[in-house]
C-alpha cells in the first residue's frame, strides 16, 4: 500500500439516519479513506477472488492478516471507532472478519434466499462496517411486512424464517430494489466511492444491484466494497 502520511486529509462528512419503526441508527460517513487507489490496488492484486459462501450473491476474499491490505482495515476500524462507539453505545469491539466483496450473480441465477433481503447475525453488538470502493446504487434496509421484523433477534427468528421461506419460492428471480409485497423499504444508502457505512448486523439489508448492473469479476471493474463485521466486547 502507498505511504499514505504526504497526502493530504480529506475532510471527513459523517452523517447519522434512523431508520424503520424502531429508528436504527446508520452511521455514514464520506471521504473516508485518503488514498483509495492504493486500497483498488491492493484488492487487484488479491483477485480472482474466490466464490462466497453464505449465501454471497457473487465472491469474496478474507483479508488475512498477512496480506497487506490488513493494515488499511485496521486502520479503517481505528478511524471508524468513535463513530460505532457513539452511534451505538459501544466501548470496545473486536474484528470478527474483513474481506473484498463483489457481487456478480446475473439475476435469473439467485437463489430463492438470495432475492429477498438479509442480516449478518442476530447477535446484538454486532455490526456490519461496508467501505464502497466502486460506485454502486448502494445499500437499502427493509421491513418484513408479514412479521413487522426490521431487525432479526434470536426470539423472532424462527417465525421469521419460517414466513421468508413460504414467500422466497415465489419471488421473482431478480435483486430486490423497492417494496414489493414481501418486504416494506425503510430507508436507504447510496453507493458514493469512498463512502462508509455503519449498521447493526440484524437489520434487514441489501445491496442495490439495478437491472442492467455490470456484474464483473474484475475489481477496477466491479462492484468493489471492502466487507467488515465487528462484535462489541
């Protein structure tokens, strides 16, 4: 990575939104990182990445802590902490996985799970930190209409899988994007280049991948995002 200590600070613009009927906060802040080419280089030079697991609609490489793009996350998380610790009530967190992202599933090939939205975990103090490298459509949050679930929890799982599944085998085989008649958007983050975002791992989410959406493999290409889970210690 570049020596990044001759460039100059960008003026970091953090903002706070609440979302849904419970008023998540979503932390974003833009101009976040100084030297964003060295981080697409540092991506590049990792590729091809390989397929994700967990339902990933596309690749994905862990950061290793012998990589050199592991400094850069520790960094962002470094810079990112007082931001987690005010928005959320958070003292302490520890790294829980980093990785590269891009979504390349062309839309008639989702799985049933993978056209509606999603959460990381229902674990509270768990969050998601996204680093937009690319310029997307972004990132959306939703409400599941049958069960009023914003945020998934260990007490509502069940009745909330149990539903998502009867509805997935009828959904259309493309990305959601707006309301339908599942899932109720609550609120949304646009995909700026250099842009974070903060937000609980539990709360319905997903990314905005647009009809027509080039969907490369290539990082200097694709839809990049570095993909960070944090826990609260």
């Amino acid at each position: 990575m570049a020596n990044t200590s001759a460039l100059p600070d960008l003026e970091l613009r953090p903002a706070l939104h609440k979302f849904g009927a419970a008023q998540t906060p979503v932390v974003v802040i833009d101009n976040f990182c100084n030297d964003l080419a060295s981080i697409i280089a540092a991506a590049t030079t990792l590729a091809p990445f390989p397929p994700a697991g967990n339902h990933y609609p596309g690749l994905r490489r862990v950061i290793q802590p012998t990589d050199t793009a592991y400094a850069y996350v520790e960094d962002m998380l470094e810079r990112a902490a007082p931001f987690i610790g005010g928005a959320f009530d958070v003292d302490r967190f520890e790294l829980v996985e980093a990785s590269f992202s891009m979504v390349t599933c062309p839309p008639e090939r989702l799985s049933t799970v993978q056209r509606a939205p999603h959460f990381d975990s229902t674990e509270d103090g768990y969050f998601a930190v996204m680093h937009y490298l690319s310029e997307t459509a972004g990132t959306a949050f939703y409400r599941h209409r049958a069960t009023a679930t914003e945020r998934v929890t260990n007490a509502g799982l069940n009745a909330y899988i149990a539903a998502a599944q009867r509805e997935s085998a009828r959904a259309a085989a493309s990305y959601i994007v707006d309301s339908n008649d599942y899932y109720e958007r609550i609120g949304a983050v646009t995909g700026y280049r250099n842009r974070l975002v903060i937000y609980p791992g539990n709360l319905l989410h997903s990314g905005l991948i647009l009809p027509g959406s080039a969907l490369s493999s290539d990082p200097q290409q694709g839809r990049l995002t570095t993909n960070i889970f944090v826990r609260a210690t």
